[in-house]
C-alpha cells in the first residue's frame, strides 16, 4: 500500500485518523495501524518484523541495565549490532554475495556454482533498510546514554513500525523522538499543516514524478543499439527529477502524516539540485540518512580528526556502505563509490578549484557528476550504464548514427515529448532547482496592487 494508492488515500488514511484523533489509546492506534500497513503489503514478514523488534526491545533492556549496574555494555551492545547487521546482510545481501562470489569463481575456472536455492528464492522483506536503521539508532542512543532503554514495549514498537517513515523514510533518530512517543504536542493546527504537507507531497509524487517515470522508463527500456544521444539526455533528465520528486514527495508526505499525529519529523530534503559542490549536495539530499551515516558510521571511523588520506578513506567507506544500503547490486555499490570519489577530492583539492569558478559553472559541474551517477543508480547492469553513459556523449554504432542523421532524432525525439511531460519538465526544474523563487521575487505577483510608486 502506498500513499498515493486509492486504498490508502480513500480507505485506510481516513479511518486512521479517525481512530487515532477520537481514541485516548494513540501509541496503540498507531502501532495496530503499522502493522496493518505493513501486513496489507508483505504479511509473509511480518514475523521478521515482530522478531527484530522484539528481540532489540530486549537487548536494549540489557544494555541499560548493564549501565545501571555499573558493568560493561560493550558485549551486550556488539550482540545487539550484529543481531541486526547479520539480519539485514542475509536478508539483503546473501544472494548477491553468492552471486558474485560465483561469477568470479566461474570467471576464473570455468566451473559454474549455483546459489542455495533457499537464498535464490528468498524476497527482500519490505522496509528492512529504514527498520534496521532505526533499531540500530535505538540501541546506540542508548549505549551512548542519549536515551534510556524503553521499558514500553508499545512506544518502541510504535517508533519501528510507525508507517509514515516505514517504508520511504525519512530516519528518525530515537533520541529525537524519544519524549514524543510518550507526550506528544497534538492540535488541531498541526493537524491541518500536516494535511497541508501531505498534500503538497502528493501533488509531487503523482502530478511530477509519475509523469515524468512514464518518460524515464521508456527511454531505459530501449534497446541500447537504438538509444540516440538527445533521447539519453531527455531520459536521465526525467529520471533525475523522477527521483527527486519521488524520494521528496514521499517524505513530504511522511512529514505531513507525523505532524498529524503529533511528531516532528525532520527535513529530509532541501533544494539537493540548487547545490553548488558534491558536498553540499548530500547536505541537501536525503538529510537523514547522511545524518545517520555521519554520526553512526563516519564519526567513529574517525571522521575529519585524522590525516587527510584517512579523512578520504572514511568519506569512501561511508559512501560504498550507502551505495550498498541502496541497493544489492554492483549498479548501486559503484553510484556510491563515484560519489565518494568526487567528495574525497573536492575535500584534497577540488572544492578549492570550484570557489575560483562562476556560480552557474559549479552548479552545471554538480548536476553533471550526479546524472551521470544517476546512470548507474537506474541501470539494471553495469553493461547498461556504460552503453547509456556512452550515449549520453554521442557514442553510438554506426547503424544508429546513420539513422540519426537521415532523420535528425526529430520524429524518434519529438515523440517523446507529449505536453503533460513538458509540462512536469518545465515545472520540475523550476522546483527542483530553485528557480521559481526568483521569478516569484521578481514578479508583481506578491503584489496584486503592483509596486508602489
């Protein structure tokens, strides 16, 4: 179930509400209506569900009352870690661990090794990803005493399953809800800024990133012999903005719902395509899990206190672990690894170059890098990316350039562009960048009665 579906706009949100506004029992409501959200779309794991948070319920019992007793929290507190890592990786990465694992001894003598077929066959369970993040932040909070353990097993089955950010984001720490789970600011006002939100971030999910996904996923399914250089272009641009819209409007939405409920959610994106640098591209997208990867990966790898090559080394840790996060594929692993390429020498050098530069020359140098990656972030195979990639720079068979030039991709291209995409097109990259706030700025349209004299 998704919030732009008719089931939950029409059906489950509603009756939620309702229960959630009108009954005492808020947490509960709350944390029945997860469940049920989350059953709707996967009821095959839900016990895996259940189990984690059970079981980080009771590690994070041990944990503080290791603390209070004054004893070592360091084997409780590894067990709890790799209970969820270990969970995550067989669940997530087995299979593409095993894959690779033999594509690489099959590469190298010629024998073929099959994957267990219990491993093969096993789904991802849904919102493993967001789940385990937010378990994982619990029990650090609670190691490094920013938290006590819960002792209510509702309020942290509430914090886990809590649909709004279950399944899309954005990661909320525990510590930054820890005092809402149990009085929480609820108004009527807050409800309505809410609704506000949640409908702002469904208008970018279904008017902008639906429309412009139709453009994306067709130009990515083209036959790679047939895909001519405008038609790449027009394809990871729609694409770009897809993701923006899709990830933002999501979390808009996520934001919306919490507030409805009471909770204050934080900003998980803030005008990611108007950035100047890299660097200050992941300061704008997907805040939370950049937050997260910083504070739980990055700082306790040392962070930015050491030499400069051990700075570098943890900035690429980071990123390979959130290209891997992203996706089990070598797609996602080298989207990650490009990433942090680039932000390990913009941090040697590189950032120094781009001050000396034009404004509109960093802005165009940032939204190259990040298509470019977006390539490998849609593609189903590294084959595809490189192929698209060489595209994108006018590399094509000679069947498909001579064609091209018979014809000048006008007819192939045009059919492209239908007006409700040049619409998304044009409105998605004045959202997207920033650009509408000047021409607001600049506008007579703050003031209806035009300026004064």
């Amino acid at each position: 179930m998704v919030f732009s579906s008719i089931s939950f706009l029409f059906y489950f949100l509603p009756l939620f509400l309702l229960s959630y506004w009108l009954l005492p029992w808020r947490n509960a409501v709350l944390m029945v209506a997860s469940l049920f959200f989350y059953t709707w779309g996967e009821a095959k794991n839900l016990p895996l569900l259940l189990i984690s948070i059970t079981a980080n319920y009771a590690f994070g019992l041990w944990i503080g009352r290791a603390q209070e007793r004054g004893a070592r929290v360091g084997i409780p507190f590894a067990l709890a870690i790799s209970f969820n890592l270990l969970a995550l990786g067989y669940y997530k990465y087995a299979h593409f661990a095993l894959r690779s694992v033999a594509d690489v001894w099959m590469g190298l003598t010629g024998q073929v090794v099959l994957v267990p077929e219990a491993v093969a066959q096993q789904s991802l369970p849904l919102g493993i990803s967001f789940f385990t993040f937010h378990a994982i932040s619990y029990l650090v909070d609670v190691y490094r005493r920013k938290t006590p353990a819960e002792k209510s097993l509702t309020a942290l089955f509430t914090y886990i399953v809590m649909f709004p950010q279950l399944v899309a984001g954005p990661i909320v720490r525990f510590s930054a809800v820890a005092r809402q789970l149990h009085h929480r600011r609820f108004s009527w006002a807050r409800s309505e800024l809410g609704m506000r939100f949640f409908v702002l971030g469904l208008a970018q999910k279904v008017l902008l990133a639906n429309t412009l996904a139709l453009c994306a996923d067709k130009v990515f399914s083209l036959p790679l012999e047939s895909l001519s250089t405008g038609i790449a272009w027009l394809g990871i641009v729609t694409y770009s903005l897809q993701i923006y819209f899709d990830f933002a409007g999501y979390s808009l939405m996520a934001i919306g719902l919490g507030l409805a409920c009471g909770f204050a959610f934080p900003r998980n994106f803030n005008l990611p395509y108007a950035a100047q640098s890299l660097t200050e591209f992941w300061r704008r997208w997907h805040m939370s899990l950049s937050r997260w990867f910083r504070d739980y990966v990055y700082i306790p790898l040392g962070g930015n206190r050491g030499s400069s090559w051990r700075t570098g080394f943890n900035l690429f840790t980071v990123f390979f672990l959130c290209g891997l996060w992203h996706g089990a594929n070598w797609t996602f692993v080298l989207w990650g690894i490009l990433h942090g390429v680039f932000l390990v020498l913009e941090r040697i050098g590189l950032s120094r170059l781009l001050a000396l530069c034009p404004a509109l020359l960093r802005h165009g140098y940032t939204l190259l890098v990040v298509m470019l990656a977006w390539v490998l972030f849609r593609s189903e195979s590294v084959t595809q990316a490189l192929h698209y990639v060489g595209a994108l720079l006018g590399q094509q068979n000679s069947d498909a350039a001579t064609t091209a030039k018979l014809i000048f991709e006008t007819q192939p291209f045009a059919s492209f562009l239908t007006p409700s995409l040049l619409l998304s097109l044009v409105c998605g990259l004045l959202l997207a960048t920033g650009l509408w706030r000047r021409f607001w700025q600049g506008s007579s349209c703050r003031n209806p009665a035009g300026p004064k004299e």
